[in-house]
C-alpha cells in the first residue's frame, strides 16, 4: 500500500513539472510571439538594424555636374570646366600584400612615370613607392610582438578609428594604414588619365588599390582678359558673371548606389542614382575683339601717363549690352591687372562729363534759350553763390550756350544753374532724380555702388556753394557705368536702358533663357531738348574738347563730352595733384550704335596729361576707329541688281577643318555642287579652290604622331592634339594657321604644343 503511494506521488510531480513546463513554453512563446508582433508593428530596430546592414554593404556616392562654360557674344569661351584626375593611393590594401610582386610593379611604373612626368628620376619614384609602402605597411615578427600586445584592445580600437588596422595572422602581425598618398606629381587631364591608367598597379593589376580624385577644374582660355567681369567663386572671392549665375552654372550633382563586392571592390547598383545635370552655359554681351582692343588701348595709355587706374566701357545703344569692359589697376608690384571693376564699384566725382545732365535740366526743365550769354571771366576766378569757380583755360569772355558746351566752361553752367535754382534748389534734385541719377543702374549684384546724391538741401553745409559746384560736376558722386548709361541714353532717344552683362543661358545648341533689355526710363527729356543736346555734344566734337580727336573725321561723327575733376571720394578732402580725366562718346551722331567712355585716374606732374580730353580722348579715338573700320556695312558697297545676268552668287573664301561630317553640313548649305572629299567621317581640312569649290582632305589618325591642325578651329585642334597626349597653349583667334610641332612626328606624350589663330 505504502510503495502504490509512493508510485502516485512521483508521478504526481512528474505531471506537475510536465505541466509547468508546457506552461513555461506557452508563455515563452506568448512572450515570442508579443516580441515579434512588437518588432514587426512598433519597433524601430528592424529598421535601424537593416539601415545599419545596408551601410556595410551600399554607399551613395556624388556625381559631380560639371560647370557651365561662360562665353563671349560669338560662342567663343571666356571660362570653361575641365575635369582634373589624381590618384591616391592605399599603400596599406591587401592587394599590395606581396612585397615582391609589389617590387617587380612598382619598378616598371616608376620608369614610366619619370617618362611621363619628367619631374623625378626612376629611381626617386622607386624610393617614393617602396618607401610610401613600407610606411603604410608594417609587418612584424610574430615570435615578437610583446610591444604590440601591451597596446592593449582599447589602443587597438583608437588605432582602428584612425584608419589603421590591426591584423593578426599565422605568422606576422600586420599594422595597415590606410591613408591616401597622392601618386602624381600635378593633377592630370582626361587624355592624360586614359594613358596612365594603362601604367602597371594603375591598371587593376594588384587590384583596386587606389582611388581616383575628380575635380572640376575652371581654365580662362583668354588669360587675363575680362577676368573681374567674368569673376570668381570661392575662397578667393565671389564676384562677376560667375557669382552672379552661381546656381545656372553649377547644375545639380547626382548621385550613384554602390554595392560592395570585396573588401575594396564595388560596383554600381544597376538603375540606381540619378545621373547629374550639367550647368548651364552663360553667354555673355562681351565682344572678343572688342575687349582686347580696349585692354591693350587703355593699358598702353595707363602706362604712358604713369597712371593709378583706368576703365573702358563700350556699350551698345539700343540694347544697353556691353560689349567691352576694361578695369585696370596696379597690382603690389606696380603691373596693371584687372583686380577691381572700377567701373561699377568706384564712386567719385567725375566732372564735366555730368554737364550732360545740367544742360537738359537747363533745357526742359528751366526752358533756357541756347542764346543766353554770361561773362565766365577769361579765364579768371568767378564767385557764384559763394563759390570760387575758374575755367581752365582763358580766351573767353560773353559766351552763349553752345560755347559753353563746346569749352566746357564751370562758370557759364555755374551761374546758369545758381540764377534759376538758387531758391529752388529741390526742384533741380527731382530733375536730376528722373534722369535715374540717384539710383543704381541694375548690376547690383556686380557689386555696383549706389551714388552719392545731395537731396536735403537744408542739411548741406554751404547750399549755394554746393548748388553751383553741382552744375558742372562736383558734389554728386557717381560710378563710370551710371554716367555712361545717361549718354547711352541721350544716343538712343532719350530711353534709358540698363546696361547688362548676359544675353542668354544655353545648354549646349539649345536656347534656355533669353534676357531681355530692361528700361529704367522710357523717356528722359523731350524730343525737342534731345535735338538740342545732341547737336550741342556734336559741336564739342565740331569745335570743342573733343576737336582733336574726331574734327578730321570725315568718315563718322561723334558726339562727345570731356571731363576733368579733382580727385575726391566718401567725403575725403582732395587730394593734392590727384586728378579724375574722363571722355564719353557715341557715334555715329547720325544714328548711334555704340557709346564709349573711358575714365583714368592718375596724378599730376611730370608733363602727363591730366585733362580729360588728352588723358582719355586716345582711348575713346581709337576704339571708335576699330570698330567703325570693322563694321562692313559702313563702308561703300558695289550695288549689283539682283535680275543682271552677271550677278553671281556669292560663294565662301575659306572654311575651317575639323570633324568632316560637320564640314560638309556646312558645305552643302552653301553650294552642294562644289563639295569634294575623300571619306564621309573623320577629321579633315577643308580648302577652297579658286573656283569657289570646297575640297576636304581627310587627316591621318593614327594616334602616335602629331596631327595636322592647320585650318581647323580652335574646339577641334585642342581635341586631335589632346587625344595625342599633347599639352596646348595657343594665341590669337579664328583658325590655327600654324602649330608648332610640324605634322607627322612622332607624337611625344606631355610634350607642349602652340597653335597660332588668325
């Protein structure tokens, strides 16, 4: 009885502790089941742990967008983006793990890099990989390596953070560091980089155990030319056309899935990313021949006179784009530079070039005859309002309007101004406001400084003083640019408009963006005062300041004012000898296309010239010289009625090489009849025969000599000579018409190459 409940009791608990276990594997697989309701609908961690795998196995990398090019009116660049390659190399990857095949690499790449390079002996690049590697690499005996171990794990991880990584194996321990060295001694182009990464390690044979660094770089074909109006961006400064189109340029980054393979290895993820958008090309109001000329006519006259700065500025009269414009400065050295825009950032007082402003307020809003004559003293001090004001030369006593204008005479407008606007003295301010003489011209975000404008009359020390200095030029203070706009628009019949830098934004051959004139007054003074002033400015060429420059042109007129100011600024008191010389111009007086002015700055003494007439007047001459020379339209034409058996059409005098499908586009739209070639595709020059026939040769292609660029444009011979491996500098513009390394030889890699354009 005893052992059957001995026997009921252990099974008892047998069926207790079954039962409780049953019970213990139900709420474990509650509690899993909760747990996994709870990490499928409420818990972040499946996401944080798959962002956390997706990291170790995907990266994103950035596509750079290349940077829009700027260009000059004609397409020709000013400011283009050139990928730049360097390579960094991981001397610590496992793919350089073999010293000895290392070694045998390392010495084939040096004597090719020293033979591209010519920078280093093979020996030095020797020395520089197997030293960079044995520097990156560490290896240690593993019998000794107490040193290593008393480090310690944490030091091991520090080491880790930093790059460096610690490995252990059957018999060296291993130390790498993995930060970049860069191989080349300069950054390479894109033909460059298709010939060295042939070079042994660089092309894939050791593995990938480098890195290719891409940057965009911005290369002035021009040089210096244009360079503060075409700008800057960065570290240096941000300013001109390519601060101001920052983001048109730019274009936007894209972006690229990558997927890792093997440890340094990895491959884009089909479909992924977004590839990059370029930048927009900015095409610029700026004339090539234009801007050079200018340069090199304000840089001589700088230079002659010993001068501190100059600008020259050609505008376009209906338009108000601006074809030419010229800052020149001294540098820490003494050379001239292009390193401020005098033109729109230098505020002063500029003379008698604002009497243009005080014979229309005279004209309309005074109603004052041109036959009114005042006595300007000969030559001698007058007080008017209490000024003391004297005209530069002597020979004059009564004298009407018209001389006036023609002499620039400071007395005659003087006390023309203080008689009719002494006791109104507001009403002379809100003229000159509808002139836009108080407001910026629109290039604000050039930099474009606003004018000093006397307004509150009742604050201003010594009013009537000021009102009379004020007729010819001083008090106000204004920029070149907002002074040349005020003639421009006297040359356009009185509508004023703004002057601007760019005319259209384009993606390749495709228009994007059109800018369209702004105009800042559609009206500044009646038709009848505007006859007047203009004859009134053409008599200053006729017979006045501007005489000597433009009275024996008998093929244009102009119409022209000179200015002369002492050199004050912000208020400052004048400096002593420093003097402002300015000439402003437009022509032809008829029917004006083109508005020119040039202002110098420079310092009496040493027999220079000062006056604004001979300070400026040669600049300003021999710019409306070139260009009326250039302008073919000007010039007498032979006319042949269109119904006269002998008129013959007009066929080409030359066309340039290159790509030979292009070439023969452009020959078949002007006479396809007259197009011979030997093959359909490749690179050619093209020549025109003497019966107007135009003959394409094709130009040998293969890629160890040196091609033959003659004839081509600039596009294609930098191409052809950079596929070579050539480097290229060149000068001059139109078609190369001589390269230095004559066609046909051998074609060494680096070697430097110069194209001359004409």
């Amino acid at each position: 009885m005893a052992r059957k409940e001995e026997k009921s009791k252990i099974k008892s608990d047998i069926l207790l502790r079954v039962r409780l276990l049953y019970l213990l594997f139900a709420v474990v697989g509650v509690v899993v089941f909760a747990r996994l309701i709870w990490v499928q609908l409420f818990s972040s961690e499946i996401a944080y742990n798959a962002n956390r795998l997706a990291s170790r196995i995907f990266r994103t990398d950035t596509l750079p967008a290349q940077r829009g090019s700027i260009l000059a009116r004609n397409g020709e660049p000013l400011a283009v983006s050139m990928f730049r390659y360097q390579v960094e190399m991981d001397f610590g990857s496992e793919g350089l793990d073999s010293v000895r095949t290392f070694r045998e690499q390392s010495d084939s790449l040096a004597k090719l890099l020293s033979a591209f390079f010519g920078d280093r002996t093979p020996a030095q690049y020797r020395d520089f990989l197997r030293t960079s590697h044995a520097r990156h690499y560490r290896l240690v005996n593993g019998r000794d390596t107490t040193h290593l171990r008393a480090t310690g794990f944490l030091t091991r991880i520090i080491n880790r953070l930093r790059g460096e990584e610690y490995v252990t194996r059957r018999i060296y321990d291993t130390i790498r560091d993995h930060k970049p060295v860069k191989l080349f001694p300069r950054e390479v182009d894109y033909n460059e980089w298709q010939e060295l990464r042939k070079y042994p390690i660089l092309n894939w044979n050791m593995g990938m155990v480098y890195n290719v660094v891409r940057h965009d770089r911005r290369i002035y074909p021009q040089g210096e030319l244009a360079r503060r109006t075409i700008g800057l961006i960065g570290d240096r400064g941000n300013y001109g056309i390519e601060a101001v189109w920052r983001e048109e340029l730019a274009g936007r980054d894209g972006h690229a899935v990558r997927q890792r393979i093997a440890r340094g290895f990895s491959g884009r993820v089909i479909g992924s990313g977004e590839d990059p958008v370029d930048g927009l090309d900015v095409v610029s109001t700026l004339d090539l021949d234009l801007q050079d000329v200018a340069d090199k006519a304000l840089r001589e006259r700088l230079e002659s006179q010993n001068a501190i700065w100059g600008t020259t500025i050609v505008m376009e009269v209906q338009t108000g784009e601006i074809l030419a414009l010229v800052n020149l400065g001294r540098n820490s050295r003494g050379e001239f530079v292009e390193n401020t825009n005098y033109a729109i950032a230098s505020r002063a007082e500029l003379g008698s070039v604002f009497k243009l402003a005080t014979m229309i307020a005279l004209l309309e809003d005074a109603g004052m005859p041109l036959s009114t004559v005042y006595d300007t003293g000969n030559g001698r001090p007058v007080v008017v309002g209490g000024a003391r004001v004297q005209d530069s030369h002597a020979g004059f006593h009564d004298m009407d309007f018209r001389t006036a204008v023609a002499q620039s005479s400071n007395v005659y407008f003087a006390e023309a101004v203080y008689e009719r606007y002494a006791d109104r003295k507001e009403a002379y301010s809100d003229f000159l406001r509808t002139l836009h003489l108080d407001r910026t011209v629109g290039l604000e975000a050039y930099g474009e400084r606003s004018p000093y404008f006397p307004s509150d009359w009742k604050r201003i020390g010594g009013a009537n003083q000021a009102l009379a200095r004020l007729a010819f030029g001083y008090v106000i203070e204004l920029t070149p640019m907002q002074m040349i706009t005020l003639y421009n628009a006297v040359a356009n019949d009185g509508r004023m408009v703004a002057p601007h830098l760019v005319r259209e934004l384009r993606r390749g051959d495709v228009l994007e963006r059109r800018i369209r004139p702004e105009v800042l007054e559609e009206q500044i003074c009646s038709q009848s005062t505007l006859r007047k002033v203009q004859d009134l400015l053409v008599e200053v060429c006729r017979s006045g300041t501007a005489a000597p420059y433009f009275h024996d042109t008998t093929r244009y007129r102009a119409a022209a004012k000179t200015g002369t100011a002492q050199f004050a600024q912000n208020g400052i008191r004048y400096s002593d000898g420093y003097y402002m010389g300015s000439m402003v111009a437009y022509f032809p007086a008829e029917k004006p296309r083109y508005t020119i002015l040039t202002t110098i700055h420079t310092r009496r003494g040493g027999g220079k010239a000062y006056y604004g007439g001979p300070l400026a007047g040669p600049v300003v001459k021999r710019m409306a010289d070139y260009i009326y020379n250039r302008e073919q339209e000007w010039h007498a034409t032979l006319d042949v009625p269109h119904d006269a058996p002998y008129a013959d059409p007009q066929r080409p005098q030359r066309i340039k090489g290159g790509d030979i499908a292009a070439v023969r586009k452009v020959a078949d739209v002007l006479d396809a009849r007259s197009v011979s070639y030997e093959s359909r595709t490749g690179w050619g020059r093209a020549r025109v025969d003497s019966a107007s026939r135009v003959e394409i040769t094709t130009v040998a292609e293969d890629p160890s000599l040196v091609p033959d660029v003659r004839g081509m444009g600039l596009k294609d011979a930098l191409f052809l000579m950079e596929s070579r491996g050539l480097r290229v500098s060149f000068s001059g513009t139109g078609a190369v018409q001589q390269q230095s390394l004559a066609p046909g030889t051998r074609a060494v890699h680096g070697a430097a190459v110069h194209l001359t354009l004409r």
